[in-house]
C-alpha cells in the first residue's frame, strides 16, 4: 500500500524538479518574478529558477525590431500628404526592467511620438521641400524618439522616412508642370536647331552666290579677253572695229542656234531667228556703230568751238 501512494509523490517531485530549469534562446532576456514581485533578469542559456515561488513573467527580445508608422499630415502650401516612418529600435540590455515595467504598449508609445513630431515638422515645409528634405525629418524623429524613449529602457537605433505619398489630384499636377517643363526644354532645343539650319543654310546660299558671281565674272572677263583678241586679228585683215564687232555678234548668233539645234529635248527660243535675220543683224549694227561714230565727232567738234 506504501508503495503505490510514494508512486505519485516521486512523479510529482520529478515534474516540480524539472520545472524549475528552463531555457532562455539567444538574443532574448526572461524576466523573473517571486511571488509577484520582480526578482531577477536572465539571459541566453540554461537557467534555474524556485519551483512554486519563481515564475517566468514575460520574455523580451533583445534584437533590433523595426516599427512602420503612417502618417497623414498638412504641409505648408496646404497640400495632405502621406508619410510612411520606419522606426529601428531595440531594448538596451542593462534596462530590461524599464522596458518591461514602465510601457505597457511601447509600439504605441513610439507611433504616438512619431506622430507628433512629424506633425510639428512637415506643415513647416512645402511640398517640395518635404521631399528633399525628408532626411532631415527623419533625424528630428530619431532625436526626440531617441531622448523620450532612452528612459523607458528604448534605444533608437534610425528612422528612415520611406515613403511620400501626396493626395492623387497633387500628383497629377506636379506630372503635368513635370512634362510641360520638359516639353518647354525640348521646344527651346528644337528651335536651337531650327535656327542653327536655318543660318548653316544662309551661309551656304551665301557662298554659292559669291563663288556663283566670281565664275560669272571670271566668265565674262575670259569672253572680253577672247573679243579683244579677235578684233586685233580681224584689224590685221582690214576690218575696222565696228565692223569686227558686228562680224563676232552674228558669229556668236549662229553658234547658239547650232547649239541649240543639237538638243533635241531644249526649250531655248533665240528671236530672231529667221534665215535673214543674221544679214538684218550685222546691217543694224554696222549701221548703228556708223551713226555712234558720226555723233560722237559731231559732238567732239561742238566741243571744241565751244572752248
């Protein structure tokens, strides 16, 4: 009969035995409580605590844990914009008391917090500026996060504003006055271009005109020269120079009509061109080189009473 009733008190001394050892993991602390009453703080490893008298109280991490707070707010040119905050935080290793004792909800504490400080910073700012300063926001959240939440047994480790998000209608806008600036850009640089032909064209027209009259000068000079040496050989024959001029007209007459003749496709018209037209011709001139002379000595003769 003794034995059965030791039976029960050897298992019940095995279980309370083997409550009293456990296990806390790495990175981790376990807080120990005595009737009630905080008594000690353990860390990783194999611990033991007083069957029936300790108990374990809660366990709190000792990694770095991360906390996203959104939040909506007014900036200074009245535009609401969305803010996401990233808290990286941990729980100091000599302060796991305060940590677990002081803060019932410390999540809440910090998105309170954040919430107020980013409140107090963004409607300060434009639009504009909340986007190129947003660094600067996130250090002021980490300053005052940081001193508030050192007492609670809190470490800050950064804060990392991680999104900025304006009303829709906001996001529109700024879009358009995006692509109406980049459409202005590239307008100026189109007309750059325009401009930049239009003058390349200009001096290329230019010079083709000057190279174009240097050849019809060079062209005119080199036919003048010919005439000249033409009247000098027909003056060693007997002709006189009004007739020598009349003689190289007509001449020149009769070549463009064969050249001309030769094209079958021209649509060049030489007036006059009927078979006496080249007698007509040379009678004209001469006749007109005669009456040139005689006004001249007429007036040569004037001229010389007068004097």
């Amino acid at each position: 009969m003794g034995q059965y009733v030791l039976i029960p008190i050897i298992f019940f001394s095995l279980i309370i035995l083997i409550s009293a050892f456990f296990i806390v993991k790495q990175q981790t602390a376990a807080i120990i409580e005595r009737f009630g009453r905080f008594d000690a703080v353990r860390h990783s490893g194999l611990r033991v605590k007083i069957p029936l008298v300790d108990r374990i109280a809660g366990r709190l991490s000792l990694k770095i844990q991360q906390l996203d707070v959104l939040i909506e707010t007014k900036t200074l040119d009245d535009v609401f914009v969305k803010l996401k905050v990233s808290v990286q935080y941990k729980v100091i290793r000599d302060k796991v008391y305060d940590a677990f004792y002081k803060l019932e909800y410390p999540h809440d504490q910090i998105t309170s917090f954040v919430f107020d400080v980013v409140r107090a910073e963004v409607p300060k700012m434009k639009l504009d500026d909340v986007f190129v300063k947003k660094d600067d926001i996130a250090i002021a959240v980490k300053r005052e996060l940081q001193e508030y939440m050192l007492e609670y047994g809190y470490d800050i480790i950064k804060t990392l504003v991680t999104d900025i998000d304006p009303d829709a209608q906001v996001k529109a806008a700024m879009n358009r006055i995006n692509a109406s600036e980049r459409e202005k850009i590239a307008a100026q640089f189109e007309g750059d271009a325009a401009r930049i032909l239009i003058v390349e064209k200009a001096k290329a027209e230019a010079e083709s005109k000057r190279l174009q009259g240097q050849g019809i000068a060079d062209q005119r000079r080199e036919i003048a020269r010919g005439l000249e040496e033409s009247v000098e050989v027909l003056n060693k024959v007997g002709i006189n120079s009004q007739e020598a001029s009349a003689l190289i007209v007509v001449t020149q007459h009769y070549d463009t009509l064969q050249s001309i003749g030769q094209e079958t496709n021209s649509n060049l018209i030489l007036l006059p061109n009927s078979p006496q037209a080249g007698s007509n011709m040379l009678n004209d001139m001469v006749a007109s080189f005669t009456a040139s002379n005689q006004i001249g000595e007429a007036m040569k003769k004037a001229k010389e009473r007068g004097e």
